[in-house]
C-alpha cells in the first residue's frame, strides 16, 4: 500500500517522474501497476489508493494514459 501511495506523490512530481514510470525493465512500474490483483480494483479501501495513484501517473501524459487504456482494457486483443 505504501509503494502505490509513493508513486502517486512521485507521479504528480512532472515529467520526468512519468517517464520513470512507463521506462525500466519489463514489466515497467506502470504496467505492474494496472495488473494488481482485481481486489485492488473493486475494494474501497485499495481503490481509494490505487485509482489516484493511476490518475497521477498518466495526468498530462498522453503515452502514460495509452499504456493503460491498453493495459486495463476489458477488450481481448
């Protein structure tokens, strides 16, 4: 809990903290990120954490938010 409340305050930082995000080894944070456990994504309690944890990490990044558009999408490709 405490790791997705540290990158959303360093995702809010700017540019170069979203670029650390989408960059690195594979999987990237980013992509780690989106593939949480579903409980991270339907219980109050982690949503709360998680979702503004996700917002910072694409806000006015437009490659950020295409990564999970792509990672999160109930669309099988």
């Amino acid at each position: 809990m405490a790791a997705l409340t540290f990158n959303g305050e360093t995702s809010s930082v700017g540019l170069q903290a979203h670029a650390i995000i989408q960059s690195g080894y594979m999987p990237t944070v980013l992509q780690q990120l989106c593939s949480l456990p579903f409980e991270y994504f339907s219980s109050p309690p982690l949503t709360m954490v998680l979702f503004p944890t996700l917002l910072a990490c694409c806000r006015g990044n437009r490659e950020n938010r295409h990564i999970l558009e792509r990672e999160v999408s109930y669309q099988v490709s």
